[in-house]
C-alpha cells in the first residue's frame, strides 16, 4: 500500500512540474529580459498548455485521447451544467488575453486544492488522473468561451510536436 502512495505522490509531483511549467513558459516569453519579448495571447497560451500535457501524457504513459473520451462522456452524461464546475464565468478582461488564461491556471489550482481536500476527507483518490481531467476540462471550456477551434489548435500542436522530433533528432 505505501507503495502505491509514494507512486502515485511522485506521478503527482510530476504532473505538478508540469502544471508550473505551463505559467513558466509563459512568463519567459513574455519576460522583459527577453531581446524581444514576443507578443502572444490567450491562442499562443493554450499551446502551451495542451503541448505540455500532451508531452507529460506521452512521457507518463497515459493517452491524452482517453482525458479526451472521458471528457466528452461527461459533457453528455451531465449537460452543461455538468461542466460548469470547470466554467470560465469569472469576470474576464476583454483586452488581455494572457491575464484571463492567468485567471484559468488559477481556477485550475483552485479545483485542484479542493479536490485534495475532499478527498482526504473521504478517502478517495487524488491522483494525476483526476488533475490531468480537471486540467483538460477548463482549458477545454476556455477554448469554447474564446471560440477557438480545437481541432486546428491540436493540427498546430502536433505540427509544432514534429519540428521539435526533427530537431532532436538532427
């Protein structure tokens, strides 16, 4: 048993890593210290993000296309206000793409807290799973509140996915 806590502790603590690098790559775009800081928005931002989990997935051994599948079974099986716990609601601003995905991380880390509390509370499992899920769901909402096309931003994720294969590889 203690095992498969210090296991899953360690898949967690990876999936953090993740989870940090996210705002990290988008800080050090956007940094001053940069010879050019480059002007991204909230489209530039969920590459980064789903290219992350997409690469954690892949690393971790878990296929994102079954995150995918179990979002949809719940989109389904609850409607709309199923998903609302994952709702990009809060108060956005219009003119800055970067702050309201900001907000998004932050809501994240909040539903992420308040599962860990639940389930120590009740002893149910809070694993990367459950974070992975959480994470897909509201940058998935958000993809649907900016009206960005999914399909065309995992096209461009998967293209940009092969140049790094080709340059590793080179």
């Amino acid at each position: 048993m203690e095992d498969n806590e210090s296991d899953n502790q360690a898949r967690l603590d990876g999936f953090f890593d993740m989870f940090d690098s996210v705002e990290d790559d988008i800080a050090d775009l956007i940094s001053d210290e940069n010879e050019k800081p480059l002007e991204i928005g909230g489209y530039e931002c969920l590459i980064i993000a789903f290219s992350n989990m997409s690469i954690y997935c892949e690393n971790a051994g878990i296929l994102l296309k079954q995150i995918e599948d179990q979002y949809k079974e719940l989109k389904e099986s609850q409607g709309k206000e199923g998903l609302d716990a994952f709702a990009t609601h809060e108060n956005l601003d219009e003119n800055n793409e970067i702050v309201n995905f900001c907000k998004i991380l932050e809501r994240i880390e909040d539903s992420f807290s308040a599962l860990e509390k639940r389930s120590q509370k009740s002893g149910e499992n809070f694993d990367e799973w459950a974070c992975l899920l959480i994470m897909y769901s509201y940058l998935r909402n958000f993809c649907e509140k900016e009206e960005v096309d999914f399909d065309m931003l995992q096209k461009e994720i998967s293209r940009i996915h092969s140049e790094m294969d080709k340059d590793k590889n080179s």
